[in-house]
C-alpha cells in the first residue's frame, strides 16, 4: 500500500521523529469545530525546510497525502486528514528567526505561535497584531488567510505576510515575496500561497511586518439597547475614519455565555468591545469621538480598561467566545458561521441572522469583527442528531447564501477546509476553473491536503 | 497569416472599432521609456466585457497576440505589442459604474483614469489613494501593480483593489474578490491577477477601495545639506511610526531639474516632500513629530502648503520629475531604475546609487517614494549610442545587484515589461517554475501579452 511505503522511507529519515502511536495519530485527528475525528497514518515532526522537502518528496514518489499540521486550532477542518496519509506536525519548526526592528519585520518558523512570537517582540517595543484569538501557529495562520479583531485597524494575514518560503510538491524549496515592503515583479505567490489552506505547497519560513507598540493603547466595553443601535453605532464609526484598533460586536446569548463562562455580571445586551491605539492625545480623540457616535445611538455603560492587565482580562473573555459559546448547550457541538458584508449591510446581515437563529429554535451566539463587516453566529448542536443536523446545515446554507446576495463572501477569515467546500461554486462561479488549473499545475498528483477546499 | 485572420474578423465584430490606420498603430506603438517603437497591426476599441471575450475568442482562434493598453504610461514597455497582433485600447471603457459611499468602494471600468476617478469622488468626500504621479488608467495600474506617493500610507494596487472581472484565455469571462474587505475562501486570484501586466487575462472591472477625504491636510518641503541626512530622517520618521501620508526624497540633480522645468529657484540640495493627513490635531501633532527629527538632522527652509492649490502646486511639480529629468540632457531618453530596499539599507542604498552616477559620469536624478524603501535613478542616454547604451545597461544591472544583496527588489512599482526581464532570475529563482506553470495554465497558447514579464 502507498501510505505503508511512504512510511516505511519516512522512518528511515526521521526515526523517532515519524510517530505512528495512536496517541499521537488521535492527537493529530481532533478539531474544535463539529467535524468528526480522522486519523493520520503517522505523524512526522521535521526540524528543518530541507527535512520538510524530504518528506514531500517520498510522500510524492508513493502518492501519500500530506497535511500540514501547526496548533490544530483551524475551524473548519482543514488540518484533518481525511485521506489518511501523514500529519507534518511543525511544531519543532517554531522558531523566531530573526527580528528585524529597524524594518518592521520578523522571520519566523512556520510552527511558531502568535503568542510566542508577540512575548518575544515585546522587548523590541513591538509586535505582530493579527491575532484570531486562538493561539494559533503562525503558518497555519497563513495558510488559512486568517484575521481576528484586530484586522480593521491592521488588515489580516493577507496584508501582513511580506515573504514566504515554500516546499513544493517536487520537492523544490521556492521564496515568494521579498523584505521590502512592496514589490512589482512577476506573479503574487505570497499572495496566492497565503490562503491556501496546505493545498498547493507547505510554509516553512514566514517573514511578516510588525508594528510599533503604540505609544497609548485603551479599550472599553459599553452596550445598547438593540442590535441594530450597537451595529449602526459601529457602521458610523467606521464610515466616519475612525481608525479603531478593534471593534467586537456581542450579542446577547453571547453575553450570557461570557458571564457563564467568566463569571461576570455583564447587563444581558448588545455589547460593543473596542480598543484604540495611538498617541495619548490621538487615543483621547478617537474615544470621544467614538464616544459622541455611540451615545447618539443610546450606548450605556462605559467600562474602561486603561492599565494593560484590565485590557488583557477584557480581550481573554472575548477570545473565551467559543468555549464560553459551549456553556450554553453542554455537551454538544459548534458550527460557526463566519460570513462578511459590505459594511452598509451588516445591520441586516446580523437581523436576519438573529432572526433566523430565533424562529429556528437555534441555540446561538454571535460575535463579530464588525468593522470589517465579519461575524459569527456559534450554533450549538448534536453531530448525532439528524434533525439538528439538518437544521444547522439549513442555516448555514441560507446564512451563505445571504451573504452572497449584498455582495459579500461565505468566509470571513476561518476559510473553506472540509464545512464549505459546498459553497465554493456559488462564491466563485467561473472562476473554479482558474482554482483548478492552479491546484493541477502546482500539485498533479494531488498530495497536499486532498478533500480539502476545490469541489 | 494569422494576425491577418483575426484582423478580418475582429473587423466583422468591430466595425469601425477596430482602427489599422498608420496613425492610430504609431499612437499605440509608443512609449515614455527608452524602448523602441512596436506597433500593433490593429488597434481595437470594446466597449464592453461581452466583448472583449468576443476579441478574445478570435484572437485564440487564429493564435493572434493581443496587449491591452489603458493611458500607455507604463515605464517597462507593458503596453508595447513586440510581435505584433492586436492593442486593445479600453478607452471607451473608461466610466465610473457605481460609488458605494457607505462602503468606501467604487466598481470601474479598466480605462478609467485616476484622475476621472477622484473628480468624480470629491462630491463624495472620497478620494483613491494610489498616485503614481501620471493619470495612468486604473486597469493599467492594477495590471502593473502600481504605487507612487502614498503608497507608504495608504498601500499599493495591491492593498487597494478588492475585486476584479477579468477576461481570461478561452473568452470566460470570472470575477475575483468581493466588495467585502475580507475573505477566505480559495485562492487569491485577485492578488495573482494584480501585477500579472496583461499576461494572465484582460481586467473588465475594478472595485476598488476608497478613503475618506482627511479633515485636515498639510504638506511641505525641506532641504538638507546631505543626501544621508535626509535618508536618516525618513528611516527615523517611519520607524517612529508617524503615519506619513507622503514621504518623498529629490536629491540636488532632480532639484535643479525642477527649477529649471517649473522656473522656480529651490536650493540645490536634497529635499523631503512631505504630507501629512488627518485630524486638526492629529495632522499638527504629526507635523511637530516630524519636525523635530528633520530638526535633528539639519533640515531647513520649511515651506509650507496648507491651502489645497497650493499642495496641487507642489505635487505638480514633484509629479513631472520624468519631464523635467528630461531638462537636464534634453535630446536624450531616460531609463529609470526602480529599486526597494528594507528602510534599513535605504541610506546605503541611495548613497552608492548617487556615487555610481557620479563615478560613471552619468546625468541622472534620484527621486523616491522613501518611506517605502523605493527609488528612482532617472539616467538620460542616447538609445542610439552603443556606449551609453552599455554604460547604463550596467548601472542598472549593478543597482539591481545592489537591491538583491539588501533582500530587496528590483523593482518597487513599474513592474517587469521588458526592461527588466533579464533580472527576473535573479530575484525569483526557483519560483519562476511556479509563475511559467501558472502562465503556461492561464494561458496556453500564449496569446496575453507575449514577450513580456517571464524569461
């Protein structure tokens, strides 16, 4: 069998470093969506790009599949190896390479954590500010083109990812991207490598752009009598230029979780959650302006965090969504949806999806990256069930669709993966084709992640 | 012949959009750069996506090449049709469809110029950022990934285009991205398209990103009795984090330039033109911050332009630096190198760049998007003159070498065309295997845009 010999070569290279325990092949199989467990046939733990170019091309010559495998926090499957074959596990490739200060950016290791890199930078008085609340690896972040609350101040990986080394399917180590910060010269790899969810190629050496600290940082939570004057309050500010550093919309089902989970007394309302970062009289602007557009639109209940530990508890309930989501339904499963509108129809984007979950009898919550025009609607529900089953599937369904309908797309930020693969002709119509051609060109044999993202 | 073919039925599809007239080829044949004339055997004017894919389809069929050509500003010679075939002219497909204020985005036709653009945007308090300096079509700018002044605030093409319809090879015709700020869902063929000079597909339609018009806006000059000086002012002002709105170097050669183009009597030392954007208070507070480190390092005679016609007067003049590098050796044409460096080579960069001038007793100008680490050498020869010819063939292929060594590249904004093909293995190695197979995917045939971009 090809997987039987491709591990065969694959022991041989890396010794105790290729794991066929089941512990570690349950480990490697898990997720923390809704999707069931699917086993590697082995683990391999490579230490170096030239190891990783080993790997692909044994898997190559035996057709193995190989999926690439950083902190296993991606939400909709796309670290799970449906076919079997090797999970490469990066996680004795997490080093920081090297800070560049003086340029704004850093050379990392593919399996090096946002936290580990933004606890190192902080010495430097910088740091690196996409942040998707899990402490997500730094190439899976990449791969799967993710965001956070900070991406309406700071763009997502997609603006962040200034250069890439990259293990092709032959095995051939290519770079994309250079250190300076724009460039015009040939086709974006960067660009199309980032987002890719593992299917064209494996990440092994990131160089991102970093930010200053900002001389004032302050964050707040205030709430609102509705939806509609917490989102309106948001879709103001933001068309107002306003350049908030995050702006996180809580629903009300959220906030009961938050204060299940948390133990808080948070009022049951439409929460907003912000932060400004600036210079002190620049951050004093931005909050009286924000201020003045919120209170227009009845927010009440100011609560400021100004020292860096009442911002950190703040911002450790919000990035607490998911887990504080499951107090809600113990025992059972999350579908997050995570579509994105243009910002003059989020109002009726986050109605229509209240809405929906409320006539549906659907246990939800919804947060959301607002300003970007992104957010989630956590659904809880019984993988065993058929009934919910084909609710939540319902749901999403007619969530998709609704984003598609004002213009907008089917995924925000957690990407494709296994839950929305269906969805990718509606999104992308014709041009599946080009997606297609590109996958075949790159990877014929299809050893990168197969099942994964193309219909 | 087959160019011959697909004239007749270009001709049947076209009718009098479809212009062979020596005139119309020469105007299609030229270009600001030192390249040679290349004309087109057919100029041909849609005037519409629909047909566009028809032109495609014939020009397929008989193996005719076909180049597409916005406002023919391009400095690599892009636009230039080197075998022939036919120049696909989008002026009559130049409207501003759709302004989606409320969105900060705007839907375009490829044609369309910036300038037209942000006419049309100042009743709209909006404005698009990106400013190469010429009213280059936004087809255009998107095709050659394009920057210029603001970039180091506001992004490249490549920040700044959200979505796109584009012709491909077999007349589908796809749209790429969304009008939603975000997503991640499949590969980026936005990304791939930006910057792919016309050799993957023909741009239809643009939706592009818009920022609102700053409450307060300020420009200025300065000068400095070093080129170094003036560099290390721009490498402390960006790692500070001051959020220029522009930052742009002219040594003492482009000044004298410009004094003589402009009949104006600047000193003939190194210059900064800068801009801030923002609040009142926050443009004043960035106005102080960055005085106080040109201060520290010499600056003098500040000139300040507050009201708007007289920063249109100043950028004016900042924007003919092509013209009036001209003045300095009138008779000759000009190569301009286009190199970006990481800010922390940007002095070295900029002093061997100025010594090799001087050494090889060339007549050039350096002017530079600074803040980004990119610059222009502007260097006047006479195309007709073997030494000259070589002697500037060798300043550039040494400046290029110089970038490569800092991790930068070889060119910053004006893209590959032809100018700049021999230096593409040097920059990409191994991922020109990537960009072939993606052309050789896209584009079978070879009908986009032949000769240009790839080895």
């Amino acid at each position: 069998m090809s997987i039987a010999c491709a591990i065969k070569d694959l022991e041989a290279l890396l010794k105790d470093r290729l794991q066929i325990s089941p512990s570690s092949r349950v480990g490697h199989g898990q997720n923390e969506a809704y999707f069931p467990q699917y086993l590697p046939d082995a683990v391999a733990f490579p230490t170096s790009s030239a190891e990783v170019s080993q790997v692909v091309q044994i898997c190559l010559r035996h057709g193995c599949p190989i999926v690439a495998y950083g902190a296993g926090t991606s939400l909709e499957g796309q670290h799970l190896p449906v076919l079997g074959g090797i999970a490469l596990d990066m996680v004795q490739m997490g080093q920081v390479l090297e800070v560049r200060g003086p340029d704004l950016n850093v050379v990392v290791q593919p399996g090096c954590t946002r936290e580990t890199l933004n606890q190192h930078l902080r010495d430097h008085g910088l740091f690196f500010p996409v942040d998707p609340g899990a402490n997500a690896s730094l190439g899976g972040m990449a791969a799967t083109r993710a965001s956070g609350t900070t991406a309406v101040r700071y763009g997502t990986m997609r603006e962040n990812v200034l250069a890439l080394e990259v293990v092709m399917a032959d095995g051939r180590i290519i770079r994309t991207g250079t250190a300076a910060r724009k460039s015009s010269t040939g086709y974006d790899l960067t660009h199309l490598m980032v987002g890719s969810e593992g299917t064209l190629g494996i990440i092994t050496e990131l160089t991102l752009r970093l930010q200053g600290i900002p001389e004032a940082i302050s964050a707040a939570t205030c709430n609102f009598e509705s939806v509609d004057a917490a989102v309106q309050t948001v879709i103001l500010t933001i068309q107002s230029g306003i350049p908030m550093a995050r702006i996180e919309f809580v629903d009300e089902m959220m906030v009961r979780g938050f204060n299940l989970y948390a133990n808080l007394k948070l009022p049951e309302k439409p929460h907003l959650f912000i932060e400004f970062h600036g210079s002190l009289s620049g951050v004093a602007e931005q909050a009286k302006e924000f201020g003045e557009i919120a209170k227009d639109n009845g927010a009440q209940g100011f609560s400021w965090a100004e020292r860096s530990e009442d911002r950190a508890a703040l911002w450790k309930v919000r990035h607490a969504a998911h887990q504080a989501s499951g107090m809600l339904a113990p025992g059972k499963r999350t579908l997050a949806t995570d579509i994105c509108v243009p910002i003059s129809h989020l109002a009726k984007a986050v109605t229509r999806a209240q809405d929906m979950c409320s006539t549906r009898d659907l246990v939800a919550t919804i947060v959301g990256h607002v300003g970007d025009g992104n957010f989630h609607c956590a659904v809880r529900f019984d993988p065993g069930a058929p009934d919910e089953v084909a609710k939540v599937q319902q749901f999403s369904d007619d969530l998709c669709a609704l984003a598609l309908s004002f213009g907008g797309t089917i995924s925000g930020e957690h990407g494709i993966g296994l839950g929305k693969v269906k969805y990718m002709h509606a999104q992308h119509g014709q041009a599946l084709t080009e997606m297609n051609a590109i996958k075949k060109a790159f990877d014929p044999k299809g050893i990168f992640n197969p099942g994964k993202m193309l219909p």
